[in-house]
C-alpha cells in the first residue's frame, strides 16, 4: 500500500532516476514515488545511443531501464514529457511545463547534462545533428544509413568518446567522416598523447580522416541543407551532416534558480553535494552526471592529500549513474551512504573494447606503463604520481577492473616493472 503522507519526487527521467525510484521501492519505502520525465519515451540508459542501438546491433527496446508496465507495478507515479521548470524550496514543491504543482518532502535532482552546441554560423540547418536523446539517436541512425548509401560526407566536431562511437558507426554504415579535433589527439584530456594517439591510428586504419589542431568557423549550405564545414586554419570539408560532439553541460538551471550551491563551469560544474549525494538543501539530493561529489573514494590516500581539499569530480559515464541512483535513494531514506565509487567507463569502436577506471586529469600523472602488446591491442595501460596508480585502462583485457579499482584505492606506490610485466598476476600487487 501506498502511504500518500511521504512524498519523494525524481526529477530526471534517465538511469539515475529510474534506478532510484526501483531502490526506494526496494528498500521497503512505501510513500509516494513521483518520477518526472522531461522526455516522452520511459527512462532508457544512454550507451546504446552512440554505440548497439546506433549501429543496429541492439533494438529500441533493449535501451529502456524497465517495462512500461513496471512503474505501475512498483506505484511509480511517472510524468512523462513534463519539464520541471520550477523549484521552491519554502514550499517544498516543484511546478511542471503544465503549472502542475508537485509537493514533495525529499527531492532528488537527477536532471543529467545537455550537449554543448557549436556557436557558429550555419548551426541551424537541417544537416547539423546533436547525440543525447533516443530521439537524437533514432535520427542519426537514418543519418548515418543514407550517408552510406549515397557515398556521403559526415564531418564531427570533437574527438571525445562520442565523436569516435559515432565515427565507428558511420564507416558502419559506409559514410565517408571527418574529425576536427583542437587537440594534437582524440581524447586527448583524458588519456593524453601517449594514448591517444592509439584511437588516431585505429580509425585512420577504418578510413576516419582526421584534422587536428582546428576548430569549426561555419557551416555552409543551400536550401537548408548542408554543404561544407570551414576551419579556422582556411580548411573546407565537404559535409552533407555533420555532428556537434564537444562535451555536455550539467543541467543545473533548475538548482540554480532556487539557490542550491553549484559549482563554478570552469571547475566542472554541476551541484555540489557531500559524500552522500545531499545537496546544500538537506532535503535535496542530486545523482548522476549532474552531481558533483568531494572525491571520496581517493580519501586516506597520497594522491588525495595532493589535491586542493575543495576539489570535487563530475562524472558523466553509465556506471555513475546506476550507482549514484540508488546511493541517493538510500541516503533519502535515513541510510549511512558514503558514495566513493570510482569512476569507471567503457567504450566500444570497431574491434575494440575497453573499460577504464580512475582518474588521471591533465599534469597530475608522471608516468605511462603499459603491459601487453599496443600494436595488437591488447594491453593495460597505467597511469601513475609518484609510483601510485591514479587510473588504469584495459584494452580488449579482461576482468581485472576490480583490481585495477583495488590498486587505485589502495594509494601504495607500485614496482613499475612489477606492473608492467604481464606474467605478474595483477593480484599480487594488492596491498
């Protein structure tokens, strides 16, 4: 039975929010689960949009997070297509698109990121496409088919993780693509040169031309369409679409508005919260690519006694947000939650799988190891401070991510030719 006198309302209807209200149910809570969607289709997980469901391998109904008939099952009150564009935290309520007004006594914001978009000339026409949504997925899915079939141009702006899935999935389907990156390498911010330059090489082997070192100016077309993408070094790709792929902004609008702390955009943004998902509202909780969280999981380590005591980590990758979920909802229950996950993502591009675990930004690591074999990929790439593992990231190997997040927990400096050598057993490096 229901118990209408608590009232927890999810505003955000992707993996984070669907996966907090299943745990409140789970845990035994038997109030009010409202869960508000500003979207139309339930909540879906995101991956499949640049990889399975793009490519064709995986079908529509492969991405949602539950049946349809679920949320009915489990009294899931669901809004769907319904933005949540005001917060008053005095009355404790939130007002949809429609003026409807929602009571509620715990708020959990799992409002998610919006992608970046190129503030150039030519942004408007019909050719210009963005990858975030199931239905931004569902259009480029045709995109990249009659690109193929028509021998078509698609040129990509950035060379993060999206902007490669994506450049894999249009040599898929046959298109022709181009990649402008500023960096010197794809993913450059993440995994520097001494890695990037791998993802360089896998793609230009699938026919990826890339042009680095450049940024788009203006996209050109006639009658709506598009014809041409321009660089500022003078360069013209010929482009039939092309594809917005330079990072996404937390959602924060909504926290803002009412006065919750955020944190600035030049440190990452999103709102902050402690170490149990609670924003600066005690009443209030935030998860998933929105949250940004104390860096728990380095506490007790070298590596974390280094960084500035404020600093704080954003993460905008699928295991945050089945974690960070259900870590929110129990921590809206009373529970003793301390989210010290650490952040882990996995890729797919050709051939290639991969999962990575840590954290490794720009000048905080001194040293690159791999052990294996780069030219074969399949290897484990580490990158090290001090001799302590910061991050690790395993190239078509394995079930070693549990110990690669041991190790990087651990803070103990490592015997890099102990780390580098394959025929050493990953577990007997554990502290």
């Amino acid at each position: 039975m229901v118990d209408a006198h608590q009232t927890f309302v999810i505003v955000g209807g992707g993996l984070a929010g669907a996966k907090a209200a299943e745990t409140l149910r789970a845990e035994g809570f038997t109030g009010r689960v409202i869960l508000i969607c500003d979207e139309r289709d339930h909540p879906y997980e995101r991956p499949p949009l640049s990889k399975g469901f793009l490519t064709g391998s995986q079908e529509r109904d492969s991405v949602f997070v539950h049946e349809p008939a679920w949320y009915a099952q489990a009294d899931i009150e669901l809004h769907l297509g319904q933005p949540a564009v005001h917060l008053d935290r005095a009355a404790k309520a939130v007002t949809l698109g429609d003026g409807t007004r929602v009571h509620y006594d715990r708020l959990l914001l799992a409002t998610g990121a919006e992608p970046r978009r190129l503030d150039i000339p030519g942004t408007g026409l019909a050719g210009v496409h963005h990858l975030r949504r199931l239905a931004h997925a569902e259009r480029l899915k045709g995109v990249l088919a009659a690109l193929g079939r028509d021998n078509g141009q698609l040129v990509i702006a950035g060379a993060g993780w999206i902007g490669l899935e994506v450049a894999a999935a249009a040599r898929g389907y046959g298109a022709e693509v181009t990649i402008v990156e500023s960096e010197p390498t794809p993913l450059h911010p993440v995994l520097g040169p001494e890695l990037g330059a791998l993802f360089a090489d896998l793609h230009a082997e699938h026919g990826v031309r890339f042009h680095f070192g450049a940024r788009l100016t203006e996209i050109t077309g006639q009658d709506g369409m598009v014809l041409a993408a321009l660089t500022d070094d003078g360069e013209e790709h010929p482009a039939h679409s092309v594809l917005a792929a330079i990072g996404a902004a937390p959602r924060t609008a909504l926290a803002e508005a009412a006065g919750l702390e955020v944190v600035d955009r030049a440190a990452g943004g999103g709102i902050a919260v402690d170490a149990s998902l609670r924003t600066s509202d005690p009443d209030i909780f935030a998860a998933g690519d929105v949250a940004s969280a104390p860096l728990a999981f380095l506490e007790g380590t070298p590596v974390r006694a280094a960084l500035p005591p404020s600093a704080r980590l954003r993460v905008e990758h699928w295991a945050n947000a089945l974690n960070g979920g259900p870590a929110a909802a129990r921590a809206m229950l009373g529970q003793d939650v301390a989210y010290d996950r650490v952040p882990y993502f996995f890729s797919d591009q050709y051939d290639v799988g991969l999962e990575y675990s840590g954290y490794a930004p720009p000048g905080s690591y001194d040293q690159v190891l791999v052990r294996g074999d780069v030219g074969k990929r399949q290897f484990i790439a580490f990158w090290l401070n001090d001799g302590r593992l910061l991050a690790g990231m395993n190239v078509n190997v394995w079930d070693v991510t549990e110990q690669i997040q041991r190790l990087i927990r651990g803070g103990d400096q490592l015997d890099p030719a102990a780390l580098a050598d394959p025929s050493v057993p990953l577990t007997s490096l554990l502290p």
